[in-house]
C-alpha cells in the first residue's frame, strides 16, 4: 500500500492522464475501504480499552474497581499514549487523507470530461 506521499506525487504526476487517474481513484478507495475497516476494529477494541481503564486498576497484580472513575480527559490521554489509540490516531487522518485524494480524482476526471465535451 502507497503513502500519503506517494498518492499526492501521483495525484500531481497523472493530472493529465485520465486512464491513470482513474486507476489511482480505484487504489485509493480499496485502501481506504481496507483502512476504514481496520479503524473500526479498533474502535470496537476503544469502548472495552475505556470502562476497563475507567473504572479497574490493578492493585499488587491484581485488578480491583476504582473508587473514583478516571476522567475521559485522562482516559483519552492514556489511550492514546498506549500504541493502538496511536494506531487509530494514524488511521483517522490516513482514512480522511485518503477520502481527499478521491475526491480531486473525481474533481479532476470530471473537470477533463466536461473540457473534452466543449
């Protein structure tokens, strides 16, 4: 699978190239459905992650309940220090980022169809 880099230097490279464009437009939505989907993994993973963290500490190795529930401030920082909410951090902007990319591919084949109409 391609960077976000490399999709805008191809973005860049095939503005005029319709048959490529194309081909990068198809790229990018099956990884942005296979990304989408591991970004849901996760966030089903998040909601376990959260009431666990919240509410259970371990005390001696062994988990006990919290007396005072932990922020959801507190609790988004620590799942975000912990590498799976990085992994859907990275995943968010990847998925959006991938979603723009589509979108000038469509913009772009739409704006040479129409210039080939006139």
């Amino acid at each position: 699978m391609k960077t976000l880099k490399e999709y805008a230097e191809e973005l860049k490279k095939y503005a005029n190239s319709p048959n490529e464009l194309d081909d990068l437009l198809a790229e990018s939505t099956a990884d942005y459905a296979f990304y989408t989907e591991e970004l849901l993994n996760i966030k089903l993973g998040k909601a376990k992650f959260w009431v666990d963290l919240k509410t259970k500490h371990k005390i001696d190795g062994k988990i006990v309940d919290r007396e005072n529930p932990l922020s959801d401030k507190l609790t988004e920082q620590l799942w975000f220090a912990d590498e799976i909410g990085q992994r859907e951090l990275r995943l968010k902007y990847k998925v959006k980022a991938l979603e723009k990319i589509g979108s000038s591919c469509r913009a772009v084949l739409f704006n040479q169809e129409r210039e080939m109409r006139m």
